[in-house]
C-alpha cells in the first residue's frame, strides 16, 4: 500500500478580519462597502465653482476627500477611478465676470475725479444703503431715497452697538458685509468732496474713490449695464483663471490629481440629451425656453423617492432658492421643490443652442451628466461637503434615477463636515474666509493636514490657533523627534554593524515590542475599517511611539536596531500613506519639506562641515599650544559652540551621552534653529524674571532702609506727625502729653513704646548701609 500524508485540517479562525464601514448620508449610519464591480470603485466628488481665491472650507473638503482617497486607494487597495467636475459656469461666475468687466471698464474711463463722477459713486451708495443695507435694519431705521446720508450716523451707531448688531445679522446675516462696505464707500464719497472743494481733480484721486467704492460701484454697473456683455470669453477666461489658481493650491496642499477632471462647458451637448431623455420619461417639463424637473410627477412614482438626504428640507425655500442661482426666474414652476434642468440666457448671460431656446445648464444637471458619461450609470462613491446634500446632491440623484430609471444611482454619498474658523463659520459670501494662500503664510501643507487628520472627516471642525499651536504642534514634534532618533541610531548602528558583540539581541522587551507592533497594525486596520476613523488612527500610531522610545531608552546602545527600523518604517508607511509624506519615500520616516532630490554637488555638501571641523582644529590646538591654566574650559567651550551654534546651521544635532559619545542626528537646520532660539528666549525670560524677583527684593530693602532715615529722637516730632500732635517730649524723644496737654495713656504708651523701638532699630539698619554706601564709594 502506498504511503500517504497525514490527513490536514485548516486552522480555526481566532480572529475575524474588519470589513470596511463607510457612514453613509443615505442611511446616517455606517454600512458596510461592496463595491459594484470586484474592487473598482467608481468614484465622483464635487469640484469647486470658479469664481473666487480656494479657501480654508476648501482645504477641509477637498484635503479631507484626498485622505479617504489615499486610504482606499494606497491602504486598502482599492482600484479607484476618482472623477471630479469643475464647475465654470454659473449664476455666481456670471455675476462676478460680469462685474468684473463693467467696473474695469468704468476704472479705465475714469480720468479726473469730477462732480459726475462722484454724483454716479454717491447715487450707487444710496441704492446700496436701501438695497441691502436695510435688509439688516429694524423698519423704523430704513432710510427712504434721498435720506440715506442723513440717517447713516444713526445707522452706524446701531451697527457698532453689539447688542443691536446681533439682532441686524438675525435679520440678514450679511449685514455687517453690506455696512462695512458702505461705511468705507461713504468714506471715499467725503474725502473725493474735500478734493473738489479744494480744486484736486487728478486722475490718480478718481481712481482712490472709485477703488474704495469696488463692492457697490460694481453692483450697480451691472444691474445697469449688464445686457451690454456680449463677449462669452468674459466669462471663460474668469473660471479658468480661478480653476487654475484652484489646482495650484490643491497641488500645495499635496491634493492628489482627480484621475479625470470634467468641465461643464466641455459637456453641453450631453447636457441636452440628457435633458431630453428626463422629459421623454416624463420627469421634465418646458416653459419659456427653460426646462425645470418635476419634482412632484418623480415623488409619486413607485420607483423613485425624492430628497433621500434631506427629506425634511423638501420645503425649505431659501435652500431651495440658494441651489437655484440669482439669476433664476420662479415663474411657471409648477411646485416650489422643482429645479431647472435648463435656463433660458436673458441679454448678458453666456448661452449655447438647445431645442428649447439658446441657454445654459442648470447647476444640478451638470454632476448627473458628467459622472454619468465617464463612470456610468451606476456609482459606488459620491462626495462632496455637507452643505450640498439638499438640495445640491439630491436634486443630483433625483435627475440620474429619473434619466436612468434606476432606483439607486448613487451606492454610499459620503459628506464631509462644516469648518467653522474660531467658532464662527465661514462663507464666502459673507467675504469673512481665509485664502488657502493666507493659512500657508501661518502653517504648512502637513500641519493642515495632521489638523484634519485628528478630527473625524464627517464632523464639524472648529479650527483655531489653539488647535494648531497644541495638539497639531505636539504631534509633529513627537514624530519629528522619533524618526530624528531612529535613523540616528539606525546610522550608529550601520558604522558598525561589523562587529558584533555576540548577543542576538531578541529577549523579552524585544519580543513584547514586535507583538505591539502587529498589535498596533490591527488596531489602525480596526480603526480605518470603522467609517476612517483617521483620530483613533494617529493615537494607534501615537501610543507605539511611545512604546518605541520606551524601550529605545531603557535598552540604551543594547538596542536591537532590526525590531526599531521595523516599527518606524511602517509608522512612516502609514503616515505617508495618508498624505503626510515629504522628500524622499525612500527613507526612515516622513521626511522634511526642505529636502531636495538630484543629484549631489560634493564640495557643496562637504565644504560647509569641513571649515567648521577645521575651525574646531585650529581652536584647539591654538589652546594647546598656548598652555594656559584654564586651557582645559576653553576646550570645552569651544565643544559646546560647536554642538550649539556651529553645526546648528547645517542641520546636525549632538546629544551627549552617558558613554561620553555624542549621538549625530540629521535634523532640518530651521528646525534646530528654532529649537535653540527657543531655549535660549526661554532662559532668557527664566533670567528676567530672576533678575526681576531680585529688583524686587532690592527695592523692598531700599523701602525699608529709607524708611529708618528718620531718627526714633525725631519721628513723634512735626513734620513727621501732624503739627500739634504732640506737645511734650522726653529727652529721647517719646512723646509724653498729647496736643490737648493730657498725659498719654498706658495704652498709648504701650503703642507708641513699640513704634519707637521699631524705628530705632530700622535707623540703626540704616546707618549702616550709609556706612557701608560710603565705604563703596571711597574705594
């Protein structure tokens, strides 16, 4: 009979491996991801509408969107097709083009300040205040025509009362924008009268007064001339001027690339099939050249539902009226809830041939068409912040299930959360945001991300200095501070990694880190797999840190270098992986932001080190020769200056060990540079506040030594007493009748006894130090 193996059994599973939950906006709770199709994900995030300068809410979104992206993509090895659409044309770039060109155009006409000039400036001051000022205002404030200058005084008190200002921005939130806006218009409106009066008529003062009246000079152009914009390149060149800007940032922010980037401009033509396809099934309806979708005709079908986001905000109108435009008409809608799909242009909007009418998309339709032509008609992810689920995203759904007769376009809607700046949230409409520009002049593109990275993406951020300057800070530094060390002792190691000391180095504080190792791989898989918990994440990464510097410390040189590398090389891993990666990948760590790549100019790099070690050299030995008595100090210091201030500037750092061996480490000069001016401004300020403990104590002793300049003979005695206090005195000078000629008291005595011997004894610690004051002086 043959030989055989041994019957195999499989092992039991001890553990199972976490599935990947995603908190989905359709469920509100978190579900768990199936792709469609094996592991391609068909992803499509919301781009940004060019009109204006990327600010902090589009670093929370689209930096935030970058991290899920990476995790998916770099983490869990998803095979992701990331679209994103550029929206360049719509009711906001229209406007702001508009604007643009009119006010430009009336600057460039503008060639001395004249009193028709200033009539035009001052009549558009007037619409403004009544316009918009006084939507903020209590109806007994509002100025009718003509009175706006008169009652401004009173308008601007209430404005500045905080009080009163609260209940104005209850009654429109953009009321300070507006009164700030104003005030500074009739600013310029009074000193371009002062300039006339005084015969000042040059161009260069027409232009300070137009300049300072841009919001309102603008608004007024383009409510009265805006059917004279016929150019479309004014309002292509404005949105590829802001798109460009836009990937600029993103590129600074160390936002990935989309894997396909979609302009509405370029898909018109699928806009109107796509259009007519909704009508033909009967979700759509035309009037006056402009097609809305039917909210109501799609809500009553068996297979549709609409608002699956927000279904408690189908009545909302003034979200409904903020998704539409301002420059949409509410005529012929047959419900408040339905949306168009395509507007009709009126004189001064950019249009493009339908059968319907010459015209525009609709701001809805442009996601439904363009995701749907490049990942089609079935999407695993789509993203985009939270202020876009109604009616933004479910109007975009409602128009795809409608066109595709499907019951769920969209699988998993992922939003990220509002970023309010120091507890106030911030718009830019409201013009109170903070340019991605502006927040890189304050912190890095890493800082930014770390700051989104300790905060779950789908809640509320309240960004603030303190965050930045505390944890954000402190988790920077930790990391910093570890991998410095680790490839210091990784380097130590390799000079000598031919000698061994015959110890294998794998005992017991080696084998309880490498289990918190693997320990800490499941728990950031545990932590990513629940919705990207990115916070649980980094503390997982934090807490092995610790562990790490922990046993680097108590192991000393007998460190098994191996079991270290090991760990920081997946901590750097994983960091990196979330997009917190600079230089080169290749290395232990996340690398500086300063580091080149090329290649290496030898006598640049080795010159500046060797000066200093030859520096060093002719210090010593000049001492050595000299043979001085406190030769053996100067040496040291000349040690110290080269540890502290000499090889600062080129980015190396020596810690002095027990063994008398210093450890080398490569660190970012600006880096040390700022940690030793650090410490010198902290012992600088520990020096201050010991020099001005002992001022303080000086002047106490000063206090009272003048205080015993008085003899204890003359102190009962005018003008130290009031005059008449006293009328008899012993020959020591003790008062012994008091002004009326009664004899003192025995309690008056008693007091008076104890304030004399009191001051004797401070005059006789006075004499001294005049002695002693003296005696200075003669020598």
């Amino acid at each position: 009979m043959a030989l055989r193996q041994p019957a195999w059994h499989p092992p039991p599973r001890q553990i199972d491996q976490p599935v990947l939950k995603i908190f989905n906006s359709l469920t509100k709770t978190k579900t768990e991801f199936i792709p469609i199709d094996g592991s391609h994900v068909k992803w499509y995030n919301c781009g940004p509408t060019v009109y204006d300068a990327s600010h902090m809410g589009h670093a929370r979104n689209y930096v935030t969107q970058d991290i899920l992206r990476r995790i998916m993509s770099d983490y869990f090895g998803y095979d992701v097709h990331f679209v994103m659409n550029i929206t360049d044309i719509d009711d906001k770039i229209i406007v702001r083009a508009r604007q643009n060109y009119l006010f430009s155009q009336f600057r460039n006409s503008a060639t001395a300040l004249s009193a028709d000039l200033l009539s035009q400036v001052s009549e558009a001051w007037g619409s403004y205040i009544r316009e918009n000022v006084s939507k903020g205002l209590p109806d007994e404030e509002k100025p009718s025509r003509g009175d706006e200058e008169v009652r401004w005084p009173q308008i601007a008190g209430l404005a500045r009362d905080q009080s009163r200002k609260l209940e104005c921005l209850k009654r429109d939130e953009k009321f300070d924008m507006h009164f700030t806006a104003a005030d500074r218009t009739l600013a310029a409106i009074e000193a371009a009268r002062h300039a006339l009066s005084a015969n000042q008529s040059s161009g260069d003062t027409a232009l300070r007064l137009i300049d300072e009246s841009r919001d309102i000079l603008a608004s007024a152009l383009d409510k009265k001339l805006q059917d004279t914009v016929t150019d479309q390149s004014v309002f292509r060149s404005l949105a590829a001027y802001w798109e460009g800007r836009f990937f600029k940032d993103m590129e600074r922010l160390r936002v990935r690339y989309p894997d396909t980037v979609t302009r509405v401009t370029e898909y018109v033509p699928e806009v109107v099939e796509f259009v007519q396809g909704i009508i033909k099934n009967g979700y759509g309806y035309e009037f006056e050249s402009s097609v809305y979708f039917d909210t109501g005709a799609f809500d009553s079908s068996d297979r549709h539902d609409y608002a699956k986001l927000e279904p408690w905000s189908k009545g909302n109108r003034e979200l409904l009226a903020e998704g539409e435009g301002v420059l949409s008409s509410t005529s012929g809608r047959r419900s408040a809830s339905d949306f168009a799909l395509w507007k009709a242009s009126k004189p001064g909007e950019p249009s493009w041939p339908s059968p319907w009418g010459p015209g525009r998309p609709g701001w809805h339709i442009e996601c439904s068409v363009m995701a749907s032509a490049i990942l089609g008609d079935r999407l695993d992810i789509h993203s985009g912040g939270i202020d876009l689920a109604f009616p933004h995203h479910d109007n975009e759904m409602a128009q795809s299930e409608a066109y595709h007769e499907c019951g769920a376009w969209v699988n998993y809607f992922i939003h990220t959360g509002h970023l309010h700046i120091e507890g106030l949230k911030m718009s830019k409409s409201l013009k109170n945001f903070i340019t991605i520009d502006e927040i890189l002049q304050r912190f890095t593109a890493r800082q930014l991300r770390l700051a989104f990275l300790t905060q779950l993406w789908n809640a509320k951020i309240d960004f603030s200095e303190s965050m930045m300057t505390g944890e954000v800070k402190s988790l920077e530094v930790t990391f910093n501070n570890f991998f410095t060390n680790v490839r210091a002792i990784i380097s130590q190691a390799r000079a000598h990694e031919d000698q061994s000391d015959g110890e294998h180095h794998y005992n017991d504080a080696e084998r309880e880190l490498m289990k918190s190792l693997y320990d800490s791989k499941t728990a950031f898989r545990v932590a990513l797999c629940d919705s990207f918990n990115t916070p649980e994440a980094l503390k997982v990464i934090r807490d092995l840190v610790s562990r790490i510097n922990v046993y680097i410390n108590s192991s000393g040189r007998k460190a098994n270098v191996s079991v270290v590398e090991q760990s920081a090389t997946w901590i750097g891993d994983m960091l990196r992986m979330f997009g917190l990666g600079e230089g080169q990948a290749s290395e232990i760590g996340w690398g500086q932001e300063d580091e080149g790549a090329g290649g290496v100019n030898r006598e640049e790099t080795l010159m500046p080190y060797l000066r200093i070690l030859s520096s060093f050299r002719d210090g010593v030995r000049q001492l050595a020769i000299a043979k001085n008595d406190d030769a053996l100090k100067e040496i040291l210091k000349l040690c110290d200056k080269l540890r502290d201030d000499d090889l600062v500037s080129l980015g190396v750092a020596l810690d002095d060990q027990e063994d008398g061996k210093a450890l080398v480490k490569l660190v970012s000069p600006a880096e040390l540079i700022k940690a030793r001016e650090e410490k010198r401004l902290k012992l600088d300020a520990q020096a201050a506040k010991k020099a001005a403990a002992a001022e303080e104590v000086r002047q106490k002793r000063l206090a009272k030594i003048e205080k015993g300049r008085v003899p204890p003979e003359e102190m009962f005695r005018p003008p130290n007493v009031p005059e008449g206090a006293y009328i008899r005195w012993d020959e020591c000078g003790f008062p012994t009748a008091t002004g009326s000629g009664e004899d003192l008291s025995k309690n008056q005595q008693k007091r008076a006894r104890k304030e004399w011997d009191a001051q004797k004894k401070l005059h006789e610690e006075f004499l001294a130090w005049k002695k002693e004051q003296e005696s200075v002086a003669g020598s």
